[in-house]
C-alpha cells in the first residue's frame, strides 16, 4: 500500500464526512477464508452474506480450494464446495441467488497463476455462466477475482462475467475501472491495531482518507486482516467501510441483525433541573417523599440515556448516591414482584410474591402504613395497574399472574391516588374493574386532565386512555396534577414508575430503553424542581433490578448516538443506582438494602431518623 498516495489524499481534500447510511448482513458482510469454517458457504449462505470468499488452487487441471498448497485434498474442489451447492439454491429459488432477492457476491482469491487458472474457471463456468452474468441477468451472482490477478490490460480478454479486486497503486483507465468491483487492502498497511480500543488518531485519519478516496470514485472498500472484534467492526461501521471482513459468520451476523436495536441515536437534548445553590434550600423536616422506580435501569441504561442527552441527566444532579442490592428471597436474580415488594414493604419475598412474605402471609406496604398517619399516598405507573411495580404498593397475593385477584384490592386499598396505563379499559374485566371501585366510592377516569374535575376529598382513579399513543408519555404529563391533587397539611408519599424501560430490556431494545428512561428522567427533573420549591421534600429515585445486561460498546456525547449490546433478555443480580435530592437526602447514600428504603422512608415522615 502506497501511503505517501494517503497524505497526498489529504492535503488535496478528497477527504469528507462519511456518508450515513444502514448495515446489513446481505449489504456488508464478507466471510473472509469462508472455507476454513465448519460448513463452508452454507455457514455464511444461512446467514445470508453479502460476499462469500474462497481461495483456488489449479492443480493437474483441476480447481481445488484450500489455504495454503499443502492442505490440498482431492475431495475439496470449488464445483462441489461452492459451485454445485450454490446452483441448487438459485434453482430452488427461482433462479434468484437469496429467496428474497437479495445479491450475492462470490469472492474468488486465485492462488496460483493467474491467466491459467482464470481460463479453467472460464470453462468450468461456461455452462452455467448466465448465473453470474450480471449484465443480462439481475438475478446473477457477481464474480469478482482477486490474489493473482492479471494486469489491467487483460482484463478484456477475460469472460465480462469476471469483476476484478481494486488496488489503491494502480491506475486504471476508464474502460478498465468498469471492471473493478470494489477496493481491497490490508489493514496491515496503516494500522497495527490489535481490534481492542480505538485507532491511534494519525493512523484513523488515513485509513478514512483512504476509504474516503475510494468512494470518491464511486467504489466500495474492505480491509483484510483486520481484527475480528466487534470493537473493529464498529469502527469499520463509522469509517463507512462497506464490506466487514470476518472469520466468524455466525458472529458477525448476529451484531449485525441486532445493530437497530443495540444503537440508538438522539437528534436532541434538554437541559437538566439546575438545583437551588446551597443554603438557599433550608433544612426543615421530610414532609413529602416522591419515590421513583425505574424498572430494569441498571448503571448501563442510565449512563446510555446520559450519552444520547449529550452527557447529562437530572439524576446527575442529585446531591446523593449509592446502590441498592436487589436479590428476592429465593434467587440471585430478582423479579419486579419480589423487589416492589421489598421496596415496599421492607420485606425480602420470594419471586413472584406481591405483598406477602415468603410463606404467602400479607405484609402491610408503604401505602398502607402512611396511610394509617393521615399522609395522602399516590401510585402512578405507565405499566398496567396490575404490573408488578405499582401492584407491590397495594395489592397481597402469592402469584404475580393472579391479575383478577391482585385487581380486587384497589377496591380496599387506601391510596387516595391511582395513576396507570388505561388501554385495554373496553376489556370486559376493566370495565367491571370500574364498576365495583365506582360503587366503593372512588371516581374512575380516562384522562389525566380529568382528575382536576374530581374533587380533592374523593379517592381518585385515572386508567388513562392515551397510552394508545407511543409516543404519549404518562407519567410526564400526570406529574404536576398528581402533586397538587396530593399537597395536603399532613404530607404525601407518591410513587411513580417508569415501567417501560423493563421492555426495552426484555426485547433487547436499546431505543426504548433510552426513549423510556429520558422520559423517566424528565419526570425526576419535576420532582427535583417541586422539592426546591417547596422545601419540606424528598426525593428518591432508583431502580427495581436491571434488565437484559446491557453493555455500552460505543457512544458520542456530541451526537447522542449510542451502540450498546445486552447479554441477555431477563433480569440480572447486578445492584442499581440509588439517587436521593431535598429533604433528608443524606440518609440514602452507600451500599444499601431494598429493603431498607421503606422503613427509612416512614422513620423521617414520623420526624425520627434523617
């Protein structure tokens, strides 16, 4: 590789932004030494690759695929590795190389000379070359021939069938580039990069003008003996290197199927609460506390929704952290009913267990407790009422599936607020719901705006209705009337969730997880600001469990864009973050216990421990 043609590239300017654009396995793969795997072109094929690449030997007038001369066996010949296989699949598939259309590119490295080798592919492929004539055929698989090649000027003397495999330190003439399929060259010749962390700057800027140059020429690009790391395809991904080389098929296939929903990218931001500047904010006791309950936001999901709001969140703002340890009663691995249970009522259960304790005996909750003192409680979730979370703060029962019976306690619960995702109200059951808490004396509405009509000595119930909408955010918009609806002499305790962000996880849906715990982190934002305003506030924000063990791999604070990877789609045992902000904030830092929050939450509403 000749880099003095690279600086030259950049003095001169070719050198420009890459281009946006969607990575496929059937745009961008390339199964490099496709042979040496465990089912050569049927690993890749299955996985439906871009390009295929395989080395051919011509020996005694036969073409054999093998890496080096030595590993030559008789048995291994490209008609029955590659050819025969791939004309059966074009015939069940109606001529087509992918059933869905898609293109197929087959990379032949010629590994002994060139000329020879070229006219015996020339005959083997004589009677079938309407499969690879992309000219006459839009269907045709492309053939494109590397290693020894023949110089430029033979290239017409070859079938048109046969593409060629571009070098950055040959000239082509204009008739002689419409034989050049794309650009290849060793990743050796800038970077001894081992795939692990990033490209040293000098280096990244040649390979970009390198790359950069050769799509000024309307050309596509891959690197061989790159690092087979996602780490390098990543970096592949963002230089704009069109086709990702890789030993490893089945690897590369899956991060690029999963890619949509490991990145995610934020075309804007907000700009955090700024807190009141210190003493400004006098002490006085914890009247009202506002508990927030991200469910399934671990480290990671926060700190991904931090990239994409350009490196902050209001949660960043709280004056006190720690962590909580979230195992049940009966794993390493909790679920949302154990933990709300915990956090509710101070009482590890065991997976499953709403409100009652490992035996199936009722535990009093939170809600319950207060209560009893004349402190106003509210519940609000964006899930349904019957979810884990907010059912923790109201409902006793053994199964967390057990909906009708968990349901059932809303007509006894002594909550003077609820607040939940309404949208399967025309369901029979909900209707009935609504019914029998009507005739307990409680008022059920669909809107959030409705509750201003309802008045305040009346227990009130929202199942709102515009959670139709995706993009309608629940507990944003109930925040402000929830507070006021609950302002009392005596105090209020408001627990809201953010229950969507456990989605995200459980899908393996790293948009969702961010979009979820944005709109979560604008409703701590409200909290933040309510409790400067009023002084006598506490504000808690935390977590149930985390969920999908995400792993951030990529992000930019400048662009919002963030590319992330989860292990897994259920719970996992790592502890949560715990942030606290206002009144006896101080109480809720270290390495706690979810169990410890609820018994801290009553003590300080009781005026003892701070």
């Amino acid at each position: 590789m000749n880099r003095k043609m690279i600086f030259i590239v950049l003095l001169c300017g070719v050198c420009c932004a890459v281009q946006s654009q969607t990575f496929t396995v059937n745009k961008n793969a390339h199964s490099h030494n496709d042979y040496l795997n465990n089912q050569p072109f049927h690993d890749a094929y299955s996985n439906r690759f871009a390009s295929i690449e395989t080395d051919i030997f011509l020996v005694d007038g036969n073409l054999y695929v093998a890496h080096t001369p030595d590993e030559i066996n008789k048995n291994l010949t490209f008609k029955t590795l590659y050819l025969n296989p791939l004309l059966e699949q074009i015939r069940l598939n109606g001529g087509k190389a992918y059933p869905d259309g898609s293109s197929l590119q087959l990379l032949i490295d010629v590994k002994t000379n060139g000329e020879p080798t070229l006219r015996a592919l020339e005959k083997l492929l004589q009677p079938v070359r309407e499969y690879f004539d992309t000219e006459q055929n839009k269907n045709a698989v492309r053939l494109v021939i590397s290693g020894n090649m023949p110089t430029p000027a033979r290239f017409k003397t070859f079938d048109r069938i046969f593409l060629f495999d571009g070098r950055s330190n040959i000239s082509y003439s204009d008739e002689q580039m419409k034989r050049i399929a794309f650009y290849s060259a060793p990743l050796s010749a800038f970077s001894n990069w081992n795939g692990l962390g990033r490209f040293p700057e000098k280096e990244l800027l040649e390979i970009r003008a390198f790359v950069d140059s050769i799509h000024a020429f309307g050309k596509k690009v891959r690197f061989w003996g790159n690092p087979d790391t996602k780490t390098c395809w990543q970096a592949f991904i963002k230089l704009g290197v069109d086709y990702i080389n890789t030993d490893h098929p089945y690897e590369l296939a899956r991060f690029l199927n999963e890619y949509a929903q490991s990145s995610y990218r934020s075309d804007d931001s907000y700009r955090p609460y700024s807190s009141l500047p210190d003493g400004e904010n006098i002490r006085k006791k914890t009247k009202n506390v506002i508990l927030l309950i991200s469910d399934g936001a671990g480290f990671s999901e926060i700190w991904a929704a931090a990239t994409a709001n350009r490196g902050a969140l209001n949660v960043m703002n709280c004056q006190y952290t720690g962590f909580l340890q979230t195992h049940s009663a009966d794993d390493y691995n909790t679920d949302s009913a154990a933990a709300g249970t915990a956090i509710a009522t101070g009482k590890k259960t065991r997976n499953r267990h709403i409100g009652v304790d490992s035996n199936g005996i009722k535990i009093k909750n939170i809600v319950e407790l207060l209560s009893e003192k004349g402190v106003s409680c509210g519940i609000v979730s964006n899930d349904h009422i019957a979810g884990a979370t907010p059912a923790a703060f109201y409902a006793h029962c053994s199964e967390r599936n057990h909906t009708d019976s968990i349901l059932s306690y809303l007509l006894h619960t002594p909550a003077t607020l609820v607040v939940a995702d309404g949208g399967d109200m025309q369901n029979a059951k909900m209707q009935e719901l609504s019914q029998r808490l009507e005739k307990s004396g409680r008022i059920v509405c669909e809107k959030i705006d409705s509750l201003e009509k309802i008045p305040h000595g009346r227990k009130a119930i929202c199942f709102d209705r515009d959670s139709y909408d995706t993009d309608y955010r629940l507990i944003e918009k109930a925040f402000d009337k929830c507070v006021k609806r609950l302002e009392c002499s005596e105090g209020f305790f408001l627990m809201i969730e953010g229950a969507k962000i456990d989605k995200g996880g459980h899908s393996r849906n790293i948009k969702t997880c961010i979009d979820e715990y944005l709109s979560f982190d604008r409703v701590v934002g409200k909290a933040m600001e309510f409790a400067d305003s009023n002084g006598e506030t506490l504000v808690i924000v935390t977590s149930d469990h985390e969920t999908g063990g995400l792993v951030l791999l990529d992000g930019n604070y400048h662009t919002g864009f963030v590319l992330g990877e989860f292990i897994t789609n259920d719970h996992t045992g790592m502890p949560v973050p715990l942030f606290a902000y206002g009144q006896g904030a101080d109480s809720f830092t270290g390495f706690m216990d979810n169990t410890e929050l609820s018994g801290k939450i009553i003590s300080m509403m009781q005026g003892g421990e701070r």
